[in-house]
C-alpha cells in the first residue's frame, strides 16, 4: 500500500478523554500523523461546524444529537486521485463520528481500496466497518481493520506501520 496514492480522511477531538483526561491532541490525529509519516500521503481532517464541549460527557451527549444531521467546516469533493483511502475516527455511539458520515455520504468511492482505523477505549471496531461499507458505496473495503486503544495511541507507531 505505500506505493500507492493515498489519502487519509479522520475525525479527532482533544479536550477531555474517556481514559486519559485532557489532550492536547486527539487519539485518531495521532495515530493519522503515523501513517502520513510512513506513508507519505495527504490528509483530510474533519472537524464540526459547531465544536463539542470539552468535557466528555457534554461531548458523547451532543454527538448522539449529532446523528444523521451533523454539519462540517469544510468537505472534500473528489478522491478521484486516489487509490487509496484511509477512514479514522474514535468511535462515538457504536459507529463513526456523526461528522464523518456527512464527510463521506456524497463521495464517488467507485474503485478505491478502504482501509479503517478506530479509536476506542473498550469499542474496538464497533458497527464502523459495515457502517463504511454501506457509505463508501463502489469502493473495496479491506477487512484489514484496526482498533486501537486511544489510552495507547501515542505508543502505536509500531502497530500502524506493521499494519500498512
């Protein structure tokens, strides 16, 4: 996968963490980071319209509202480019971000490999591998999927490359 095109499409959050109190930084960026080192590519952050709360549990309560009706500051219009894309985001109420469904709803996915990393603290995976497959309609979803702790994000530099 290194030699191809690449483009890497994630969702993070700082401020409070479930395990490990305030970040600077969100788990999933981290981990995003990781793989545009190793690999070289671009990267597509989605971030809401509307932060969330700092505090987590604010947080988890606007994002269930969120669902299905979650506005961006910006979207991507065409992946065309790429053959490759990376989907991560930390797992919010058994799936994706509610923000990454409205970042990925109108793309054209028709022959391009998909591969998802998750954040989580007990999660793992979640809904979110057949929740992109039924989003990223045409595309090759890689059952490749990964889940990482995000209390061990900063420690998985090893893990992301011997996954790529």
């Amino acid at each position: 996968m290194r030699d191809k095109k690449s483009l890497i499409i994630y969702f993070s959050r700082a401020d409070e963490n479930y395990a490990v109190g305030y970040i600077d930084k969100g788990n999933t960026e981290v981990l995003a980071e990781y793989i545009r080192d190793y690999i070289g590519c671009d990267m597509f952050k989605v971030e809401p319209l509307v932060p969330y709360a700092k505090d987590y549990k604010t947080c988890i309560e606007e994002a269930k509202e969120r669902i299905g009706t979650a506005p961006i500051k910006n979207k991507i219009t065409d992946i065309s480019s790429y053959e490759v894309i990376y989907i991560m985001t930390p797992i919010y109420w058994g799936t994706y971000a509610p923000e990454m469904e409205t970042a990925l709803k109108n793309l054209d996915f028709t022959g391009k490999i998909v591969r998802i990393v998750t954040t989580h603290e007990g999660s793992g995976l979640a809904n979110v591998p057949s929740d992109i497959k039924r989003i990223c309609s045409g595309a090759t979803v890689l059952d490749d999927a990964i889940a990482i702790k995000g209390s061990q994000a900063k420690d998985a530099k090893t893990v992301i490359e011997n996954w790529i």
